[in-house]
C-alpha cells in the first residue's frame, strides 16, 4: 500500500536537493553518486509522523535491497534509522521503479552477506565502517507481494 503524507525534506541540503531532482526526473536525474546509482527510500517519520525520503547507494540482489545507515562513519546513526525500526514499511525507488517494501535490520549471517553487497558497490562503507565504534545498521528490504 503506498505510504501516503506530507513529504518533509530532511535538513541535509544536499540530499535533499538530490531527492528532488531524482524525483522530478522519475529518476532519469540525480540517480548517482560519484558514478555509483542510488536509490530513494520513503518512510514515516517516527515522531513527525510525515514522509522522510533518503537517498542511500544502490545494493541489491535477487529483487531485494540493503539500506545502510552509514551516515558517512559518523558516531549516531541517521536520524533515519529511528524512522525505519518505528514504520518498516517503506518505499523504494530505484530510477523510475517504485515499489513497497517491508524493512528488518539484518544480522550474523545475513548481515555478513549484505555488507559484503554493500561494500562491492560502494567501497566507502568499509572506511566509514572503520571510523566509528558503532556498527553500521544494515536494513534489508524485501518487496511486499501484490
Ligand atoms: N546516507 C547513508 O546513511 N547511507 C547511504 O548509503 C547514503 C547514500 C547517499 C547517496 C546520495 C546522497 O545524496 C545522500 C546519501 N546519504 C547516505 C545521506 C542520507 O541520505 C542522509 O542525508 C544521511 O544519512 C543523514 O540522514 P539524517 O536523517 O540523519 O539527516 C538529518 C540531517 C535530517 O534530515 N534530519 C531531519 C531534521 O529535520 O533535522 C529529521 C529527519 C527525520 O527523519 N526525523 C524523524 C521524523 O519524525 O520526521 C525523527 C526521527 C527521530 O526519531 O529522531
């Protein structure tokens, strides 16, 4: 079921200025980083209440996808992450494909193989990894069956 709200863009400029043009284009614009593709996840704002929507790299495999709330190594997570573990359910859209999907934060064995995903698409989250203490959230979300 399509999240509905009001969309709140978030206070880091230059995701959200990311964000807008992807979706202004249905994701023919905006879709990288640096060359690597990012997709836009829609989620419910854990005590706003109103849809958030973050950009994060593109790891996926066999229709799934891992959201890593790296926030660049930083020592608290994304303010995201509290948005997720409230609403697991979200959206996802990767270039002009938007689809819902229900989100569990992966561990042991699974979260082994997704970060490795994760790390081959984007070798940043290794070195974000090593800057800080926390260990980084991997989500997986898996697409909710229509
Ligand atoms: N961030 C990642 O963590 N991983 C990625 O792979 C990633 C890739 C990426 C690619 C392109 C790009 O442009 C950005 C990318 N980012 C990536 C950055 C990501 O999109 C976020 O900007 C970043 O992770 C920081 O997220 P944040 O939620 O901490 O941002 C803050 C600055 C923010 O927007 N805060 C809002 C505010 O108003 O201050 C509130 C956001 C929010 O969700 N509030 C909740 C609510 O209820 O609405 C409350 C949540 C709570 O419980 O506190």
């Amino acid at each position: 079921m399509p999240l509905t709200g009001e969309w709140e863009p978030g206070t880091s400029g230059w995701a959200r200025e990311q964000v807008e043009e992807f979706e202004a284009s249905d994701g023919r614009k905006a879709n990288t980083l640096r060359g690597v593709p990012i997709v836009v996840v829609t989620m419910v704002g854990a005590k706003s209440g109103k849809l958030r929507k973050n950009p994060v790299m593109r790891v996926e495999h066999d229709g799934e996808y891992a959201v890593v709330a790296s926030k660049g190594g930083a020592e608290q997570h994304p303010t995201w992450f509290h948005n997720i573990v409230k609403n697991p359910n979200v959206e996802l859209q990767d270039g002009a494909k938007r689809r819902d999907y229900v989100a569990h934060l992966a561990e042991g064995a699974e979260r082994d193989a997704w970060w490795e995903r994760a790390v081959a698409v984007w070798p940043d989250y290794a070195g974000y990894q090593k800057k800080t203490e926390r260990i980084i959230p991997v989500f997986v979300l898996v697409p909710v069956e229509v």
